[in-house]
C-alpha cells in the first residue's frame, strides 16, 4: 500500500522527554497525543526531516543526528510491531549474505 500525505496540524512529534525539557526551562509546552494514524504520518515525516539533518551535519554532529534518525526509524519500526532486536537480527542477516557498505563498492551495470 503506498502512503499518500495528508495535511497534518501545526507542529511535529518530539522526543517524550521534550515537554518536562521546555517547563524545566520556565516556558509551558502546548502537546497532545497523536491517534495512530497521525502518529505513523508524523513518523514519516520525522525519518524525512531527521535523515536530511544527517545529510546537512558537519562531521562532528553527525554521531548524534544518526542517532536521531535510528532512534526515529526504530520507533516506526516498532509501529509496525518490529522490535529493535528484530531490527538488528534482521540487519545482521542481510549483511552477512549481502555485505554491508565498508567496502564503498560502487555498480555501475551488467555486461
């Protein structure tokens, strides 16, 4: 099924621990829960915006910004009833039939 986007209300999904960070800070944060369906959409929409932080980081940031963008992907994961454990199984297998990206082989076709 593909994912076609609808219009989202003002704001976007942040880290839980987000509102307690801005009333430690003396401001009072206005939140609400998302439904599901908001909540995947929001998802999307911060794997989006987390993965063009990583692109945009400078070498010392982006430790922290791929951080971001796994934490984002395994919460969409898990969405979908996908551990993180699962994840890592998965991503294990993969690589040991398939490879991972260390070698920095580039195809470029068959002949």
């Amino acid at each position: 099924m593909q994912h076609t986007e609808t219009a989202l209300p003002v704001g976007k999904l942040v880290r839980d621990g987000i509102p307690q960070i801005i009333r430690d800070s003396g401001a009072e944060p206005i939140t609400y829960v998302a439904g599901p369906e908001e909540y995947r959409d929001r998802l999307r929409a911060k794997i989006s915006e987390e993965c063009q932080e990583v692109l945009e980081a400078g070498a010392e940031d982006v430790p922290g910004e791929v951080a971001d963008l796994v934490e984002a992907a395994l919460a969409y994961a898990a969405d979908f009833g996908v551990s993180a454990e699962e994840v890592e199984e998965i991503r294990a297998a993969k690589a040991a039939e398939r490879g991972g990206f260390a070698g920095r082989v580039i195809w470029t076709g068959n002949r």
